[in-house]
C-alpha cells in the first residue's frame, strides 16, 4: 500500500498569505508569499488562535508603566517570593479560584519566566547536593519533548534524565514529571511509578484549563507548575507560577530564580496581572456578554478545530488520532471532551516516519521519538493562526490511501 497525494491542494488564486512563514529549515522569512507554497510550521505550540479575542479586549487589558515605576529588584519582602508582585499573586489565588482547578490556600506562590524556569527550580529544589549519586528525573511517555533536553542541558550533578517513568525500576531516588493533560496527547495522567525507592512528584498542569479538558478537581498536590503562555495565549509574557506546599521548597525553587535571573519582570507581571483581573471581573460580573468569558470563547474555538480535524483525518484515512476523554466539568457543569492543544498523529502501516512523511507536504512537525515513542506518529499544534490551520486541513484532505 501506498499513499498519495491529489493533484494540487485545490487553492485558490486567492489563497491567504503568511508574512513570517517557516522555510524548509524551520526558520522565518520575511517574504510575502501563498500559504500553500510555503512550509506550515506546527512543530512549535505557539498559542496565537486566541489573539482575535483579546484584540476585542485591548481597551481593557491596557497597561501604562511611567518611565519611574517598577524601578527596585524587590517587590514583597515579606513573601517567600520576594520579587513576586502582590497584585499578580492575588490575581493568580483569584483565577485559580474562579476555574476551581487548583488549590491555593495554604500554599506558595513562585513566579518564574514561564514554567520552563519553574521546572529547573523544581528539579533544584528536590534534589540534594548531599547525595552521591544525582537525583533520577522521569516521565511517563508519551512525555513532553523538552524534559529530557532541559534536565542534560544544564549537566547538573544534583539530577539526571531516566527516561519512561512506565519503565523505571531503579532502587534510587527520583523525581516523576506528571503532565496532565499530557503533552502531547492530552491524556489526563497520574504518577506511575512503581518503584520503592523514595520518590517525589511535580505536576505540570500546563493545560489543566477548561478549553482544553473538563475540571474535573481542584488539584492539590505538594508543587504544581502552571504556565500564562497556554492559559490565555501570552507566550510573550513568559510568566509561569508554581503553587508548592512546603516553605522550604518555595524558598529553595525562589533561591534558583534569584540566581539565575534575579527575579522576573514586573512589566510582565503587571500585564498578566491585569489580564487574569479582566477575566475574572468578566466571569464574577452578573449578566456580562458570554461573546467576553474567555473560557467559554476558547473551548469554542477548540472544539470547532477538532471536529474539522476529525473530518480531515477521517477523509484521508491515512491516520489516526488519540481518542478523546470524556469527563464532567466543574467549570462549565456538564460533560466534556478534552480538546488538547496538540494533535498526536499515528500514520497507517506503510508510513514507518510519520514526521518525515509531513514534512513531504510542506508541514512541520516533531516526530515521536523525541516523546520517548514511536517514529509513526508526530505532534501537531492546533494553537496556530486560523489561515494556516485552514490550508494544514486543505493538505490533510487531499492526501488518499491507495492499495498497490
């Protein structure tokens, strides 16, 4: 058997064009041209679908900073995060409240630059520069792509890469990564581990937002990551937080920040600030238009994708796609599918590269060997702009299976 694809990609003349689309190489080129001579990059989960909602919302979410502000390192001297700014603080205990998905009484809040940083603190924090051997990291795969690379980048003595968590069965300490909803097939997961050997756990609940899964309980674990990039869309604000029980953790994961960056940016943190009171003002004031509850907006645009996606898939037959979980949500109070923020493609026997095989097709992905699985599937973001989400679905439909 064999796959092909129709001739042409049916465009036409008028297709819409991308001024910073991605070459063959994956990197950007300033030149105007058709999205269907261009390579579609759906490697990286860049959340731009959401920016049409915010531009309705510019007015409100407005910042102004005079050239005098926000001029000191310090912030809240009497928090365990001395550089965390109280307003964003209380906009994060609010947000989390208002979702319901997440516990925030009686816990830290640690902000870092994006959840990237967060991760490094939390992996500093656990580990123990008395130990004589470094601290074993795990995930369960399919895991996120960039835990092994940000553990051996950093060639740390505290802590090292140990692969599938599915797997582990080493007699040593560990520290499991629990990424729910999983990226990248946006499972709902616990720990798995099944070693005795002693163990300590972080979740990483990067999606754990309504558009992409059902509430299903107020998470209450002892660190918990949370990134501002995949709840509203604000990549470029790199603000992340860690909700952590124990003070000495809190203290330890803000000790890595300080010394790694000296803190976080109060411009950013003043932005997400005002922008997680926006919502929630939205959500808590009586009779506000439905068309300005961002949640409910995003799970829109979610479920719209994925029901395209599904037809696109199905028409082509030449892959298939985890099956989405269903669950009753707290936050919306009915039941729920997940629509995650990535796509996790298997390509039909006869297609042994599943990335190699889009990148044919002008498409790039990430293969599955970098989640620690099989090279017949790849990881696709449904985060993208709606013109090349649009022209991805165009190519996925005009490819046909065909028997030799």
């Amino acid at each position: 058997m064999m796959v092909v694809a129709k001739s042409g990609f049916n465009i036409s003349a008028s297709a819409p064009t991308d001024k910073c689309f991605s070459s063959a190489n994956g990197t950007k080129s300033p030149t105007t041209l058709p999205l269907n001579n261009s390579f579609l990059n759906l490697d990286q989960g860049d959340p731009t679908v959401f920016e049409s909602f915010w531009r309705e919302l510019n007015d409100e979410c407005t910042v102004v900073i005079k050239g005098s502000d926000l001029l000191s390192y310090l912030s809240d001297t009497g928090n365990v995060c001395w550089f965390l700014l109280p307003e964003l603080r209380d906009a994060v205990k609010r947000l989390h409240n208002v979702v319901g998905n997440a516990v925030t009484e009686k816990k830290h809040i640690v902000v870092g630059t994006g959840s990237t940083q967060l991760f490094q603190a939390a992996l500093f924090a656990l580990s123990s520069p008395d130990s004589p051997h470094p601290m074993n990291v795990v995930a369960a795969a399919p895991y996120y792509s960039e835990y092994k690379d940000e553990v051996e980048v950093v060639l740390s003595r505290l802590y090292k890469w140990s692969g599938d968590a599915n797997v582990f069965d080493k007699d040593e300490a560990y520290i499991e990564v629990v990424t729910s909803p999983n990226n990248p097939d946006g499972t709902l997961r616990g720990p798995v581990v099944k070693s005795r050997a002693e163990g300590k756990l972080v979740y990483d609940f990067a999606y754990y937002w309504p558009q992409y899964t059902p509430i299903t309980h107020k998470a209450d674990h002892d660190i918990m990551l949370f990134t501002f990039s995949k709840c509203t869309g604000h990549a470029g604000s790199r603000i992340g937080w860690a909700i952590v029980k124990d003070i000495e953790v809190a203290e330890k994961m803000t000790r890595y920040i300080q010394m790694s960056s000296i803190g976080v940016s109060k411009e950013s943190q003043t932005r997400v600030a005002k922008i997680m009171q926006v919502i929630c003002d939205n959500y808590q004031n009586f009779g506000y238009a439905e068309s300005k509850l961002f949640f409910q907006h995003s799970k829109r645009l979610m479920v719209k994708r994925w029901k395209k996606l599904n037809e696109a898939i199905k028409q082509s037959d030449v892959f298939t796609v985890a099956k989405s979980q269903r669950a009753y949500c707290h936050f919306t109070k009915e039941l729920s599918e997940t629509y995650p923020a990535f796509a996790w493609l298997k390509c039909k026997e006869g297609i042994e590269d599943c990335e190699s095989y889009f990148r044919k097709l002008k498409i790039i992905t990430r293969g599955g060997e970098r989640f620690g699985a099989d090279a017949k599937y790849a990881r696709l973001s449904m985060l993208c702009k709606d013109e090349v989400f649009d022209e991805f679905l165009t190519r996925l439909s005009n490819i046909k299976w065909v028997s030799n």
